[in-house]
DNA sequence: CCACCGCAGCATTGTCGCAG
DNA sequence: CTGCGACAATGCTGCGGTGG
C-alpha cells in the first residue's frame, strides 16, 4: 500500500494548478523562484501563505480517506471524509476529519462510528515550480531539513488543537466515550 | 421572510522571545 | 545556536441575531 511520498506531493501541486494560480501555492523568493517552503539559509523578504491551507488541508483529508477505505472495505465498512453528527459535537462548521463508519453517509448517528480521524498533514519535502511556456515541472529541492516549515505533528498548539478537539467530543456526550480517536500525521521521522 | 453583519471555527506556517 | 511555547496572519464558511 502506498503511504506518504514524493510522488503524492507533486500530485497535489499539479492538481491543484489545474484550478489555482502558481501565486496561491508557492512562495516567491526575491530571485523570483516558485518554492513551496522558505529555504533555511534564505534570507530575502517573506510572506505567510494562507492560499495554501485549505487545498493542502482537503486534499490530505481526502488522501486520507481513501487509504482508510481501502483497509477498512474487506469488512464492509467506509472511511467518510468530513462526517457531521450532532450528538457527539460534529457539526457543520467542525465536523470530522475522516470517520470510519458502517455506512457512507455525511449525516452519522453515534452509533455507526467505529472511529475518529483527525488529519494533520501536509507537504514534507520543498519543491521549486519551474512554469516554463513549454511545460511546467516541479522539482525537489531537498527534504525537511532544507526549509523552515515545522510539520504539524512536532507542534504542541497544532497539537493542543487536535487534542481540545478530541476532549470536545469526548464530553459532548456518553455515546462518545468509547469512540477511538486518532491523530495521523505525516511528519518524517530522523535518521530514517 | 430575507439581507446583512459580526463572531467563531476550519486550515497551515512564519515570527519572536526565552531558556539552556 | 537550537528547541520550544505562544502568538499572528488571513481566506473561507456556517450560524445566530437584528433591522426592514
């Protein structure tokens, strides 16, 4: 099964220029480069993407999901992506990540969810888009150790967003109690 | 009943101060 | 200098309250 790579991450960029501009995905650097994170050493002017979030954020929900789904399916269940159940606190403006449910359905019932999925991921590696008239290409420009970005996993308020979320749930309702939790992130790991 | 406004929550990632 | 906690930034969307 494939998990997290390099491949999936230059899917992302080429699926997303299809419907956003390069300026909504990339940095700019002052040599006029497309990058998708600030370089370590770098140290012309810099901006915060916001463009980014939720594209990066909905297509790794949605990755995701269709991982889920595809161990879960061999036992007749289903992975849904952004799942709603007011019982147990997940409503429309904070529903769930991914679920594992019995059915496919947005609108759940407590009794369904098998499991709670709360998605952290996002781009591992740097990458330069180069968009030549001719044709466009990414390429990698090193890995984590080469950019300032911090992966979600390794920050404790990304963390403690993830966790406050889970306690929401948890108390909203005795229905909730016993449902599983899970925080998945794709942060690399050292040395590996 | 509907248009509008403010607030809250979603997302990610750069910045800054402090401790060691 | 590095690591970490706290804070900032901002587009989008849903919801509740209010005025006409």
């Amino acid at each position: 099964m494939e998990l997290w790579n390099k491949n999936v991450e230059k899917r992302f960029f080429t699926k997303s220029l299809e419907y956003a501009t390069p300026e909504q995905l990339f940095y700019i650097t002052n040599e006029n480069k497309y990058l998708a994170y600030w370089p370590k050493n770098y140290l012309g002017k810099k901006s915060t993407l916001q463009s980014r979030n939720s594209l990066i954020g909905n297509f790794t929900e949605k990755w995701t999901t269709d991982l889920i789904q595809r161990i879960v399916e061999d036992e007749g269940l289903f992975a849904v992506q952004g799942a709603k159940c007011s019982e147990i606190a997940l409503l429309n403006n904070s529903p769930a990540d991914v679920i594992i449910s019995k059915n496919k359905n947005i609108e759940q019932e407590p009794e369904n969810i098998l499991a709670i999925f709360e998605v952290k991921m996002s781009i591992v590696w740097n990458w330069e888009f180069k968009n030549n008239k001719s044709d466009m290409n990414l390429i990698c420009m090193g890995d984590y150790n080469t950019h300032q970005g911090n992966p979600g996993l390794l920050r404790s308020d990304s963390m403690l967003k993830a966790i406050g979320k889970s306690i929401n749930i948890r108390v909203s309702s005795l229905k909730a109690s016993t449902i599983p939790i899970i925080i998945i992130g794709n942060t690399p790991i050292t040395n590996t």
